[in-house]
C-alpha cells in the first residue's frame, strides 16, 4: 500500500452533470474570482469538505470543565468591549 501525502500531484476527473443555470452562476463566481471552472469548484468543494468534517469534531472535557464553562455563559454580558458595543450608532437609526 502507498501512502499519500499533500503534495502528491496525482489527479483524478470528477464528472458532475449540473443544470446550465448552474453551470452560468457558478463560471461568473469563477470569472469574478479570476479562476477556471474546475478550479473554482475544487477550491469550493474543498472548502465544503474541511467544513462538514470539522462539524462532526467531537470536543470532550471534564465535568469541571464544563460546569464552568456553562456558568460562563451564564453570565450577562459586561465589559468595556460590551459596553462600548451597546453604545455605538445603530445603522438603522437617523
């Protein structure tokens, strides 16, 4: 068996078969971007990957742990950062 690593220049074709409104949107967001087709859609679809896998992450603490983390959020929130926040012009407002 071989092993794989990140700079392995090997490459495979992925075919997908989308609708031509599709196909439209997703050359103008290529073009905007300065990138081919299949380049914009493997940058997309990697992103897309790293993204579902990092939301299956499954993070384990000690009770603890956790017991402080829940009164944490528990709190009101306060601060100078907070305040400050509260304060500022609202962009709805006149």
């Amino acid at each position: 068996m071989t092993s794989k690593n990140a700079t392995d220049t090997h490459t495979r074709a992925v075919n997908l078969r989308v609708r031509e409104d599709v196909r439209v949107l997703i050359d103008r967001a290529a073009k905007a971007h300065g990138k081919t087709r299949s380049d914009f859609m493997i940058d997309a679809s990697r992103r897309a990957a790293e993204d579902a896998l990092l939301d299956q992450t499954l993070v384990q603490i000690d009770p603890d742990s956790y017991k402080h983390y829940l009164s944490v959020l528990d709190q009101p929130p306060s601060g100078e950062g907070f305040e400050r926040l509260m304060n500022a012009p609202k962009p709805w407002q006149p």
